[in-house]
C-alpha cells in the first residue's frame, strides 16, 4: 500500500502550466501543425532551451546544427516534441533531488531521456505508431522517483536507501520497502492526477510488473520494462543490464539481435562523445 506521504505529496502537485495545456491542445486538434505547435513552445524559455539543447544531442543524428524551434519541431514531428517539452517541464514541475539514488538531476533527465531514445530507436524498426505512444511513456516513467527521493530525505533514510540501491539488482523492490509501491506507481498516480489518457497511465503502472498488465497494455508495458532494465538508474547500459534485458527481450518474444543492435549504436555514439 502507498505510503500517505506519497500519496499526499501527489495530491498536492500544482496543475501543469498553461504552456503544457497549450501544447496538449494543440496536439489534439487534427487541423494544427508544426507551426501552430512551434508558436506555443516559443512562449517558453526553458521548453525553447530544452527542445533545442534535445535536437542537438548526437543521440539525434540530425546531422546539423538546429537553431530555432520550427525547425526543431518539423524534425522531431509533433509526437515527440510535445514529449520532450512535457518531460522537462514536469521534471522542472516536481523539482528534482536524485541523490538518494546516487545521481544528480542532471544525471536522472540524461537517463530519462537515454530510455526514450533507445525505445524510439527500437520501436520505430517494429511499429512507428506504438513507437509514437511509447517514447512519452519512457521519458516520464522515472518521474515517480523524485517523489520517492524526495520522501526519503524527509524521512532521513537517504543513506541507508543509497546503499541498498547500490547493493540491489532490483530496484523496485527497495523502493517497495521504503514507501510501500513502486516508482511505477507512483508515477502512475502522478499522471492519474493530472488527468492524463488512462492507458498512457496504465502501461506506465504495469512496467515494473509487465505480467499483471491487461492483455490490450501488456506489450507497451513490457517495452517499458525492458528499456528500464537495460537504463537502471545508477548503472545505466551496465554490461549485466544489458544482458538482462536482453534476455527478458527474448523471453517476451521479441528479436533481441535488433535491440541489442539499437543498444550498440548507442553505446558507440555515446563513447565518441
């Protein structure tokens, strides 16, 4: 059962900014497009920033120095970019202290979005529509953590979380003992309260326990899954992680050789830098 802290820290959450609310309707509207989208995002300093600093990340490939947000947004497409905007703001929403688990913020929004990209590049080669629905789910799905975070320094439990999160291979289970659910869920109750689609909150609920999902969300929260434990928070892309997730890849019927392809390109951009 949630912990009430948790579950009263969730509650209490400020609803998301008008430039959220913004992008979301105009996402929505089938007659808007690229420049209608751009013209929102431009309201918003920090969502210029992040998209920007997004479009120029090697993980990319853009290939080209991106200087402005239409151009940003024509190359991510509107799926994406509303992705990118919504999970830098929420992050910048639930102020962010990650070192109960042993990172920085700076450090937790890399993997965060280190867990899109690998989804996006795995999916696109699968299915490009789910591969659309999944990298918002992949990007947020850590979101819980913060909250998480930031209970366990209230409570002054910071170091004895941080040493069994740095012992464990299963880091949803120490989460569990602390605060009584994992960070899935709470993540989940997160985007509840924020009245997001319930299926999009619902593959993000099951993805610590793909088997438990219903039938018509049990791939996407499996995907999720995998992404995560081939990302684990403190030893991302780590050589146990990957073989880990590999091998549930394999289990849940998938070509494991394509993600572990995606996982190698990767490892090699991310080595050049």
């Amino acid at each position: 059962m949630m912990k009430s802290s948790i579950a009263q820290s969730v509650k209490s959450l400020p609803p998301l900014s008008k430039t959220i609310a913004d992008i979301n309707r105009v996402y929505a509207d089938e007659e808007a497009g690229v420049i209608e989208l751009a013209k929102v995002i431009e309201h918003d300093p920090m969502i210029v920033a992040n998209l920007l600093k997004a479009a120029n990340s090697p993980l990319y490939g853009f290939g080209k120095e991106i200087k402005n947000v239409t151009q940003a947004v024509s190359l991510f497409g509107m799926s994406m970019t509303r992705s990118i905007a919504l999970g830098n703001a929420i992050r910048k929403l639930l102020n962010v202290d990650m070192q109960p688990y042993g990172v920085t913020s700076e450090q937790f929004a890399q993997i965060s979005s280190m867990e899109a990209t690998l989804i996006n590049q795995w999916y696109k080669q699968i299915d490009k529509q789910k591969a659309e629905t999944l990298y918002l789910a992949a990007f947020l799905q850590e979101s819980g953590k913060i909250l998480i975070a930031n209970d366990v320094i209230k409570e002054d439990e910071d170091i004895s979380f941080r040493s069994e999160i740095e012992m464990t291979k299963n880091i949803a289970e120490v989460e569990k003992s602390y605060v009584g659910v994992t960070s899935a869920e709470v993540t989940a109750f997160i985007f509840q309260h924020w009245e997001f689609d319930q299926k999009f909150v619902d593959m993000i609920r099951y993805s610590d326990n793909p088997n438990a999902a219903p039938q018509e969300i049990k791939e996407f929260s499996t995907a999720l899954h995998i992404v995560k434990t081939a990302l684990p928070i403190d030893k991302p892309f780590n050589e146990h992680a990957i073989n880990f997730a590999l091998r549930k890849a394999r289990d849940a019927g998938y070509d494991y050789e394509l993600l572990e392809d995606v996982i190698d390109d990767m490892l090699d951009i991310m080595e050049a830098l």
